[in-house]
C-alpha cells in the first residue's frame, strides 16, 4: 500500500479489521433473503468485489438488497451483459439472488476493503509455464479470433490427449496451452490468410494456460471452484501475467459438465476418441 503520511499503519490496520469484520460478524437476516444462508455464496462474490477499485467491479458491501437481487437476474436473463456475470448468475437460483443480497446488504459499507482469507486463494494460481513446450503436447486446434485480432493455437499435453482417446474425463496432470498471436497485416491492413484461411502469425502476443493438479481447487469457494484446475495468462516471453484467476474460474462454470473444458471436443476429435 502507498504510503500517506504517517496514516499508513492505521490504514493497513483499519482494512485488515474490515475484511475480518466482513466475514466473522453475525450475518443480519433482513427481509426477502437469509443472509447467513448466502454468506458461503458470497465469500466467492468476495475474490472479485473486495478490495476494488474501478467501476467495473463495484463494491458490495452495504449495497441495497433489492438492487443486486435486480441486478443478477438481469445478468442471468441476458438482459445485462458482462461474461463473468453471466456465467456467475447462470448457476444461482432466484433463492441464492435473495440470500447473497441479503449478505452483502447487511455489511457495513466500507467493511470490504481487503479481501478476505477465505475468498483469497481464488485469486492466485499455482500454474507455471510449461518448462519444455510444446515439446510434449498436440496442436488439436487453430482459429481466427476476429473479436481479439488474433489468431488463437489451443494444445494439449499428452496426458490429457490419452485420457481424451479413452473417453475418460481430462484428470490431474493435464495442461492445456492457448498461444494468441498477432496476425501479419497487408498493405491495406488486413490480416494476411494462408491457403487454410488462417491469419498467418507476426509474433505472440499472449499465452492462456489451464492445468489440473490434486487439491488445487480444495481451497477455491465451492461456488466457483472447478475440480482441481487452475488458470493463467503467461507474457510472449512466458513470464506469469498478473490476472485474477477468480474471473478464469467464472467464466468456465457453464462448460461444468465438459470438465470445464472449452474445447474438449476438438481435444477428443484429435484424441480420436473411442
């Protein structure tokens, strides 16, 4: 935290007491919703809208109970677009809107203010960039991505590509790599395609990473937790990326019964699955 005069310690100090404030204090029951009941729910709300500080991530804390129950049901209706929003209202029902709003309203607004233990290791992923790829994994699938302006390659380790030929869910050890790359441009400025109609690459310009490992997810809320597997964004030059693997986390919940996989039918496709 930046230093403000000589306020800092009690700065420190007054948040850290806000953010256990936030999840030890008696959940208040207000009317429409139970809020010790959406208390579990809201501790993976907390990897995302504590310790914010843009627009797009509001704080929670204090809210009117009435405005995120509307909120949410907009968000799963469609009617409001966001991806991770969606994706996280898609799996509440209208019993969780009510019990979640009726956490967040009864806190105390100002209480979210670090993220609480609980909700934190949402945040962190424990992935490193594969040492030796792609030594060892499968290109099982390349596309032009016109909303990003890249041309994205997805490979798969050899782990996953045998559980994949076997018919049998992706399991601990598997890593799946997403090289983006900026395309080369023509003369006019268009992206130049190959005989296959994919933008031929200039240079990476990220790298998106997924792996399983046993007890990954074990410290993940339950709400968004999926499985064992952890997310990452890796620089062209394969250093780590800082990303909120919470949102990672999110995003993958409506592919649950894929394994929270995207792409496992192109996996199973190149696995030549039985």
């Amino acid at each position: 935290m930046r230093s403000i005069r000589s306020g800092t310690s009690r700065l420190c100090l007054g948040a850290a007491a806000g953010a256990i404030l936030l999840f030890s204090m008696p959940a208040v029951t207000i009317a429409g919703g139970d809020a010790a009941a959406g208390k579990a729910k809201a501790t993976a709300c907390a990897a995302c809208h504590t310790a914010v500080g843009n627009s797009d991530t509001p704080h929670l804390a204090g809210q009117r109970e009435t405005y995120i129950v509307k909120q949410l049901k907009a968000f799963k209706a469609g009617d409001r677009k966001h991806p991770v929003m969606n994706a996280m209202a898609g799996v509440l029902s209208d019993a969780d809107f009510e019990n979640v709003a009726a956490f967040w309203a009864s806190q105390p607004a100002g209480s979210d203010a670090t993220t609480p233990e609980e909700a934190a290791a949402a945040k962190k992923t424990k992935m490193v960039f594969p040492k030796d790829f792609p030594k060892g994994f499968t290109l099982y699938d390349a596309k032009n991505r016109d909303d990003q302006h890249v041309v994205a390659q997805a490979y798969v380790n050899a782990v996953g590509l045998k559980a994949a030929k076997e018919g049998k869910q992706l399991p601990d050890g598997t890593q799946i790599i997403i090289v983006k790359s900026v395309p080369k441009m023509d003369a006019e400025k268009k992206p130049l395609a190959g005989k296959d109609g994919l933008w031929q690459t200039e240079k990476i310009a990220i790298y998106e990473g997924m792996e399983a490992r046993a007890s990954w997810g074990k410290d993940i809320p339950e709400l968004i937790r999926n499985q064992d597997w952890n997310y990452a964004l890796f620089n062209a030059d394969k250093s780590p990326k800082e990303v909120n693997q919470a949102i990672c986390l999110t995003c993958h919940l409506p592919v649950a019964s894929q394994g929270y996989v995207f792409g496992l039918k192109k996996i199973q496709e190149k696995a030549g699955a039985k």
